[in-house]
C-alpha cells in the first residue's frame, strides 16, 4: 500500500494489532531477558538488543527510505554517539576524512580523536560543493546539509556520485532536515545520520541518535560499535521518541511555515544582516535545496549589529526561550558567538521557529526587535 508522509509517520514502526495490546507498546525495561537454553533469539542482553529499540529503529527506517527493504537503523544514545559510531568504526589509521569545515560544533572534537587516532582529517565549506575540492582518495566523505548554524547546502548527489567513483565511502547529517525534509539514501548517501533531540522527536526533552543504511556490512559494524561503546538509547527515551514521530509531519508543516514567515518579516528589517532560510527564494542555498529538500527546516539564521543588540531582542522575546539546540515545539533563540567554536558574528542568532501560531511568533519577533532598537 503506498502511503503519503503523514499517514506512514502516524503508522511507523507499529507493530500487527493484537487483541489487548496497545498500538505503540509500552517500554521494555530489561537489563536481561529470560534465555534458557541455547542463547538463540533476538533479545539475549540489554545492551545488544530491546524490543522498544527495535520498533523505534522500524520506524526510523520507514521514514528514511519509505518502501525500502532491506535498510537498517541503528538507535543511539545521542546524535554525537551515532556520529562517532559511524566515523570510528569505519575508518582506521591511515586513512582519510574530509569533514565539512562549517558543521556542528561537535564535529571538531571528533576531529581531534580522528587524528589521535592517525586518521588523516581534511576539511572543506559545505556551501559551493566545496569538499569536492579535497575528496582524492578519501575512506569516507561526511556531508552536513543544510550546515548548522550557516544553513549552507551543498548539492548530496553530486557529491556522493563524485565519491563513489572514487570510492569514497558518503555520510549525510541529517538532523536539521529531518526524514521528512530530506532523504540522503535516496540522493545516493551509504548513510544517513543525525541527532534525534532536534526535531525528530521535537520536544526538547530528550537525547537520540540514530543511523540509517542499507548495506548489511556497514550497517554491523555501526551495530557492533554500539554493542562495544554501550552507547545505547534508554527504553524511555526511545519510546518517546517513538510517540513523537506520530505528529512529525504536523510539526515540521507548523515549524516549516513559521520559519519562512518569520524569515520574511526578518527581511523586511533594516537592523537585519545576514538572514538565511533555505526556503526564501533569494536565498542562495534555495535553488539546490528545492531540488534535495522536500521541507526547508525550522532553523533560520541571521545577524544583529553586536551582541548587545542580540542579548536585548533575545530578553524581549516572550515566545521564544533563550536556550540552544533547535527543532523543538516551542521556539528557541540563542547567540550563537556565547559558545565559540563557530564562526560568527557576535551578534549572529540562530533561531529555531517552534509550532506557535505564526502570527503570534512573528508579531512577538517584531515587538522584540522593536523594542532591542531603544
Ligand atoms: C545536535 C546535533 C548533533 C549532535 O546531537 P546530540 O543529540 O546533541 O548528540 C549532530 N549534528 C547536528 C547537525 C546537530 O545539530
């Protein structure tokens, strides 16, 4: 039965109706499961395997690469735990990365123990394809579209067909886009990673990470790697997240509006610099992203004259908290410069449209950054 997004996101993962049962069940909290006799089975050891992952990674898949058989998903503990695991186990000393150079802040402490580990690590912009540029004999290219917090895109087939015939192994970050914004298997990605705290499960309270792919090989070494580390999502955690991804699409429309909205009034003010949404027609990611993208995210990005200026509108805000990560139901605005490790301006905000009325969110941006001007 072919379905549309909303449908399958409301049915992901679900196991066959059976009498007394509830449609999502509840979650398994197991350190072991009763195993007499010969260790056979799915469900052993709390760290391999649990039936609440399992429906959960079921899901994930359904929404990655709707209609695919045979894809795997691997849930983790974090976004960062499922970024490492594909990173090392996949590469070995000796080898050569190349990393976007404009990607989460994260990424270059991984570099750190990437080189640690006598891992050559190369970087490039994501904007202008630019890894393309330092790809020559690389293990594995790791692409993060759109690049948080730039919001550049770079064009995933282009780049993941230039690494094939190199035979270089091609990773999507696909946390800002989420399944519905954007499908990396389907533009030719080996794997398509991201943190599920954002807005896959969208409500700001709690830590995921998943890895999508389709090659059986590859996908037991990110297995095995989880299996090794420990870094296991919770029961919990995972059977939130598995609730959440029932309004995902409801959410991302909601988020995906806002965010353009807002991106619209925002360019209407002549305080504003900067001001990126992949979704505005004028921007310049938008034409690679309307081919690759199905939904422009929730994240828009822009800059105030100094960090004054941004603290005040961030304190004048009454919609939107003032805390970092993004994708969450309720808007969030931060400075990005407060962390470092980015390279923006001290005034540059980052900016996460949450599922608020939209003519409430963006009259209370206006009213903010009226009054940030006094
Ligand atoms: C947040 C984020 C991560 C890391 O996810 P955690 O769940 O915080 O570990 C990785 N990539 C991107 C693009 C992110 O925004």
């Amino acid at each position: 039965m072919s379905t549309g997004e909303g449908t399958r996101a409301v049915r992901a993962g679900l196991p066959e109706a059976r009498k007394y049962e509830p449609t999502l069940p509840g979650p398994v909290f197991a350190a072991h499961y009763h195993l007499p006799g010969e260790p056979t089975g799915p469900y052993a050891y709390g760290r391999d395997s649990n039936p609440t992952w399992t429906l959960l990674e079921q899901a994930v898949g359904e929404l990655e690469a709707p209609g695919e058989t045979g894809v795997e998903t691997v849930a983790f503990a974090s976004g960062m735990a499922a970024v490492s695991a594909v990173l090392l186990s996949q590469v070995r000393a000796g080898d050569a990365v190349v990393l976007p150079d404009d990607g989460y802040q994260a990424l270059p402490l991984v570099r750190e123990q990437l080189e640690e580990y006598g891992v050559e690590v190369r970087t490039a912009p994501t904007g202008g394809d630019a890894q393309l540029t330092v790809l020559d004999g690389a293990k594995l290219l790791w692409i993060e579209t759109p690049s948080n917090p730039g919001l550049d895109v770079c064009d995933v087939r282009r780049l993941a067909d230039a690494a094939h015939a190199g035979g270089t192994l091609v990773a999507v970050d696909n946390t800002l886009a989420t399944p519905l914004g954007q499908r990396p298997l389907a533009l030719g990605a080996d794997f398509a990673v991201a943190s599920g705290t954002k807005g896959l499960t969208g409500h700001g309270d709690l830590l995921l990470g998943y890895v999508v792919c389709r090659n059986p090989a590859l996908a037991s070494r990110v297995r095995l790697w989880r299996k090794v580390v420990g870094a296991i999502p919770g029961p919990m955690e995972a059977w939130l997240a598995h609730r959440s991804l029932a309004t995902l699409q409801l959410r991302s429309d909601r988020q995906c509006a806002n965010a353009l909205a807002l991106a619209r009034a925002l360019s209407g003010r002549a305080e504003v610099t900067g001001l990126r949404y992949p979704g505005l027609p004028e921007d310049p990611s938008h034409e690679i992203a309307a081919e690759q993208m199905r939904r422009f995210g929730s994240v828009v990005s822009f800059e105030l004259p100094g960090r004054d200026h941004a603290e005040r509108f961030l304190a004048e805000a009454r919609l939107v908290d003032d805390a970092t990560s993004f994708g969450s139901v309720r808007s969030s605005a931060e400075r990005r410069g407060r962390w470092g490790g980015d390279a923006v301006a001290e005034g540059f905000i980052r900016f996460s449209a949450g599922v608020e009325d939209t003519d409430d969110l963006v009259a209370d941006v206006l009213r903010a950054l009226d009054a940030a001007e006094s």
